[in-house]
C-alpha cells in the first residue's frame, strides 16, 4: 500500500480535527472534567477549543488559510496539553484501571506526533 498523498493527508487530518472539536459539543461534560482546576470557566474553554478545533479542521482543506490554520492547530495542540496531562492525574487520583493509565501514559507522546502531522500537512511552506 502506498502512503497517503498530501491531499488524502489533509483530507484526514481535517477529518480527525472536525470531528474531535464536534466531539466538544456532543459530550462536553467529558471534556470539562479535564481542563484543569486553575483555568476558569472550564465549559468555555471546551466550547472554545472545540470551535478551533472545527475551524482549523476546515482551515487546512483550503490553500488562503491552510499555513495559518496549521499554526493554529500547533497552537491548540501545545495549549490542550495540560489537560492530558490532568486527565491522567484524576485518573490515579481515581484509581483507574491499569489498562486506562497506561492508555493515558501512551496517549502523552502522541501529541508530538500529531504535531508533526499538521507540521508537515499543513504549516510548512511545502
């Protein structure tokens, strides 16, 4: 199977970011469970983040926004990442499952990945 092309790239990549924001509105109290205690308004946060996520989604598809909308999903990425971070203190604060923190400890080093994924699909000048 050959790699995907820039355009199926995109094509996913604003898929995974619109539908992760959409996920914001329609399970938001999720969400709000792990913005971190010292943020205020933790349902405005998620509504906000949620909105960017859609719009940088939707920004990378077209060529006049696509660089901007890459540095604003870097942006995004590099400010959600305190709240993955929180999601798995509460869930040894819970005692969660070793299955659940495991998944949470792996999740961590996939926010560089996808950071490189908007880099090279969206906010290069390639």
């Amino acid at each position: 199977m050959s790699p995907l092309t820039r355009s199926q790239s995109r094509t996913a990549l604003a898929i995974f970011f619109v539908v992760g924001g959409t996920m914001h509105f329609v399970v938001s109290g999720s969400y709000v469970q792990i913005v971190p205690r010292w943020l205020p308004d933790a349902r405005l946060i998620v509504a906000i983040s949620g909105l960017c996520e859609i719009m940088g989604g939707v920004g990378v598809l077209y060529r006049p926004t696509r660089r901007l909308a890459g540095w604003g999903l870097l942006a995004l990425l590099i400010a959600v990442f305190p709240a993955n971070v929180h999601m798995l203190q509460l869930a040894y604060a819970s005692h969660a499952s070793a299955l659940w923190i495991s998944a949470l400890w792996l999740r961590l080093p996939l926010q560089p990945l996808l950071m490189w994924w908007v880099w090279r699909t969206a906010a290069s000048r390639q």
